[in-house]
C-alpha cells in the first residue's frame, strides 16, 4: 500500500510547493495537482514542482478529454515526464469545473476516457496516426519530440459503473473520491475486476485507489467538524454513485437534497450548509478520513483490508492547525501506525 497527496491550486505556488515537499519528506509516492478550473495553471504548476524535487511523482488529478484536447494532454505529460526524469504520471477522468463557463458538453464520458487514453498511449509510442473515435478526433498527427517513456502510468478517476468497469479494462489503476468504507471498496474491487477479465488482464494489475478528504487533531470530533461542510457537499450534491450508500443508509432524504439542487460547482461548500445539521459522524467516517492518529490509522487499516492499495489523502485543517500539520501527522504518525500493525499481522 502507498500513500499520496492530492492539492488544489487555491494555495500560492510557494506554498503549494512546501506542501509537496512536506510530502515528499514524509514517505507519500505521488504528489497530485487538480486539473480545476481556474485555479492556478496545472502543468506550469507540476514543472515547478519537479525542478524543486527528486523523488515524489508527479501529476494531474485528474484531467479530461475535454477541455484539453487527448494529444495536447500526451504532449504536456511526456513534457514533464522528460524534465521530471520520469516521475510523471498522468490522472485521468470524466471532469467538470469549468465546464458550465466553457459551454463544455461532457459526451459519452466512459468512452471519451478510453478513446483519449489509447490516443495518449499512441502518441507517446512515437507513432503518426489518425484516430477516429465516436468522440475523439486527430487527423495525421503524432508528436513533434520523441518521449523518453512511452509507457507513463495512467490512473482513471470515476464513481460511476461504466467508468469504473473501462478502468478495470485499460488503466492501471483506478481511483474513486469518498470511497471510505469497506463495503464500497469491495463493490469497486468488483466492479474493476469485471472489467479487467473482460480485457483478457490480471485484475490484480489494476489498483485500487481511495481519494478521501483528510483531517487529523488531537480532538477527533474536532476534525471531523472540519470536515463536515465538505461531507455535507458530497451529499447534497449527489453526483457521486455510490453503490453501497443506500443499502448502509448513508444517504441523505430526497426532499433535502432536491432543496439545494441546481447548485453551482464554482459555489464549492456554501449552498450546502443548510444540510450540515442532518450529516453525522457515521457519514464523515465513511466517506472520509477524520479524527485523531489512532482512529485515521483504523479506518486505513480496515480500508486496507477491505482491498485499498492506495490512498490519495486531500488534507484540511481542523481549528487550531494547518494543512501542512496533516500532511506531515498522516505521513509521519499515521502511516507508520498502519505499517507496524500490517507488520504485526503479517
């Protein structure tokens, strides 16, 4: 198992780079930038970060074939694969900041994710070729520079069934946001393993990977308060499908989520406050990771048992500390914690 860390592009570049530095420090693998819009730009980011590091990987979390052309994506990240000496790795998913403000229209999602990653592989293979996909289009292309690697690894985010199954087929691993529970981990295990039979591949090929919003304090209910507008987001806006949720009766009412339907992404948590009364504990705990050392490292640990191969840990600040503190407290305290007990299992 092996950790990550996954930013937004809100903070200043400096500060971004302290905090992948703090992670580089303190045993994550790969460090993540969120392909958001507008934040700040994210392969500019990803080079800076690569000319101040030596060992962490590096890359978006995730990007889309959208608003960002497939080709363009292969150019940027064999880019920063060559300057980063091949610490790249590229994150990919269905998107949806900006998408409103850009008149996007998100079209047969699953396949535009499979159709821009075979062109990507392409490409980065050195190859000239005309791709004609039901929604990707190149015509006679290929890159300008040769790739010093043409097999840069490729993580798909979905929450979805047709997203998760073409992950299992084609990526080499495959994350999913809030799948903080050991029931949705085995559903999502399931769900990448049909898809990876179904291509003829080892489904143990395939990672899994759980991208959860991540608060430690020395007060657990402390941390999970920070984290509660967050949860409150994730479940009034409901664009997250969760295959496990309803029967564990973790979502919330309809009526209550039909009241804030209509929200804003760019709006972030605000539209949601109203519902923060009806999130309890046991919804932060299942779908995030909150509280002190000792109750973050069993939840990871149950995560790990439940299948989890890799977790991407979005730091937040609870009363009193900063990001940064979660960053080093997961690396430095929590990650060890989950060690030394798989090793005493063992």
């Amino acid at each position: 198992m092996t950790i990550d860390l996954l930013i937004l592009g809100n903070a200043p570049v400096e500060q971004m780079l302290k905090r992948v530095k703090l992670a580089e420090d303190n045993g994550y693998d790969i460090a993540w930038l969120a392909d958001e819009r507008f934040y700040r730009e994210v392969y500019s980011s990803l080079t800076y970060f690569a000319q101040h590091t030596k060992r962490i990987k590096l890359g978006p979390c995730v990007t889309d074939p959208y608003a960002r052309h497939p080709a363009l994506t292969a150019m940027a990240i064999a880019t920063l694969d060559e300057l980063s000496n091949q610490r790249a790795v590229l994150g990919f998913g269905a998107g949806i900041s900006g998408f409103t403000e850009l008149a996007i229209e998100r079209k047969k999602p699953a396949k535009a994710i499979r159709e821009a990653i075979e062109l990507i592989r392409i490409l980065l293979r050195g190859e000239k070729v005309t791709y004609n996909g039901e929604v990707i289009q190149f015509i006679e292309g290929k890159l300008s520079f040769k790739p010093v690697r043409s097999e840069i690894p490729v993580y798909v985010a979905s929450n979805g069934p047709l997203g998760q199954k073409m992950a299992g087929a084609v990526a080499d691993g495959a994350l999913m946001e809030a799948c903080g529970n050991p029931e949705e981990v085995k559903a999502f295990r399931a769900v990448l393993d049909e898809g990876a039979k179904s291509a003829g591949r080892d489904p143990k090929s395939v990672r899994l990977i759980a991208r959860l919003n991540t608060c430690i304090a020395d007060n657990g209910q402390v941390a999970r308060d920070a984290l509660r507008p967050f949860c409150a987001r994730l479940l009034g806006a409901a664009r997250l499908k969760f295959r496990t949720a309803e029967q564990q009766g973790l979502t919330l009412p309809a009526d209550l989520v039909a009241s804030v339907a209509g929200a804003h992404y760019a709006d972030g948590f605000a539209p949601y406050l109203p519902l923060m009364q009806h999130v309890t504990d046991r919804h932060i705990n299942s779908f995030m990771l909150a509280g002190t050392v000792d109750e973050v490292a069993a939840r990871v640990l149950e995560l790990r048992k439940a299948g989890v191969d890799q977790v991407i840990v979005m730091p937040f600040a609870a009363e009193g500390t900063t990001i940064e503190d979660t960053i080093v407290r997961f690396g430095s305290e929590v990650w060890p914690a989950v060690q030394k007990a798989e090793a005493k299992a063992a």
